[in-house]
C-alpha cells in the first residue's frame, strides 16, 4: 500500500524548498500519523497497526488503535481509550497498549511525546496553566 501512496495522497502537505536539494519537506495529516510525516514508518494508511494521541473536544485526550478488521471495515476498525486520568497513569497505559503487548514498540517515544503535547496544550486549554510567552527578541 506504501508504494501507491508515498509519493502523492490527500493527506499529503509539501513545504518550502522547490527541489529536494533546497529542503523540500513532506508532511503528512492523515489519522495514525504520530508526528506527521510522510514516511512508510509512521503512515496511518500503510501500516497495519497505528497508534493516534488526539486531543477531544472536553479538553482530553483520546488514544486511538487499529483493530484486526481495520481493512475491511472503516470506522469501526479503531479501538479508542479514554486518557483522563492523572499523566503517569496515562503514561503507563500508552506504554502497555503499544510496547508491552508488542502492538509497536518503536513508536513508544513518539506517543509519549505526542501525549505530552497535547496534554500540555488541554492545560492551557483549561486554564490551570499559564501559556508560554512569545520572546521578541532584541529591544
């Protein structure tokens, strides 16, 4: 499915550089997709098993499975976990859920860092964390 796809899909982002020379980099939105780039190693389409941290509406996070029937059936395909505990306790689950089941060992840093972001960002949300300011540089 990677060769079909690699080079140009919908989910698809191309920035800066107008030649691979100049820095062209490629990043990729689709769901399953860590940290959002476009390669066969975190692809949401190619792999069998992908692994989705996504922020909720209520200010949560939500981690998101491909199950076994993920190809022949479409939504119902994905298993989602609820991660609205306390951040150690939702550290440990992602890490039981992806390496010590085997589901994806390899992506173990990725998720914990997307879980990171986003929980960083529902604090802010919330308003229980101050966000950080912007530095302006020279006066």
């Amino acid at each position: 499915a990677w060769e079909l796809v690699k080079r140009n899909n919908s989910f698809m982002r191309k920035k800066s550089g107008s030649t691979r020379r100049s820095g062209a980099v490629t990043f990729s939105v689709e769901r399953g997709n860590l940290v959002s780039k476009s390669s066969y190693k975190y692809s949401g389409l190619a792999s069998s098993k992908t692994i989705d941290i996504s922020p909720t509406d209520d200010n949560r996070a939500s981690l998101t499975l491909k199950t076994k029937k993920a190809g022949t059936s479409g939504k119902s395909g994905k298993a989602s976990i609820a991660l609205n505990k306390n951040f150690r306790r939702m550290e440990r689950t992602i890490k039981s859920q992806a390496t010590d089941n085997y589901y994806r060992p390899d992506l173990k840093s990725e998720a914990l860092a997307k879980y990171s972001a986003v929980y960083r960002s529902n604090r802010i949300a919330k308003g229980v964390k101050k966000p950080v300011p912007v530095k302006k540089g020279r006066a």
